[in-house]
C-alpha cells in the first residue's frame, strides 16, 4: 500500500504558514475550512502542522 505524498503549492504553503503564524496548533474546525478553502485531506493539514512544530523545535 503506496501512501502518495501530497505537494502543497506555494498558496496552500502561504496560507498555511499564515495560519500557522497566529497558532502552532489548529482546532478541528478551523482544520476543515482549511481542507475545503484549500482542496486538500484535513489529515493532511495536521500533518503539516505537526511536521511545521517539529522543524521549529529542531531549528530551536
């Protein structure tokens, strides 16, 4: 079973980067607007999201 990586484009990373910027953590609702906003799985923003902590606390 292949799990297909999903490429966000520059303007789903901006607006990710935006909402990330006023909260490290995202609520379920604010969660699926992005997804349908932006077309892409709920699970794939809080994939982003946690991969997103993550690189800061490494940077850190």
């Amino acid at each position: 079973s292949q799990i297909t990586r999903t490429r966000f484009t520059p303007y789903q990373t901006q607006v990710l980067n935006e909402t990330f910027s006023s909260s490290a953590y995202i609520d379920a609702s604010t969660c699926g607007q992005l997804a349908r906003l932006l077309g892409i799985s709920s699970r794939s923003i809080q994939t982003w999201f946690k991969n997103k902590r993550y690189k800061l606390r490494i940077q850190a």
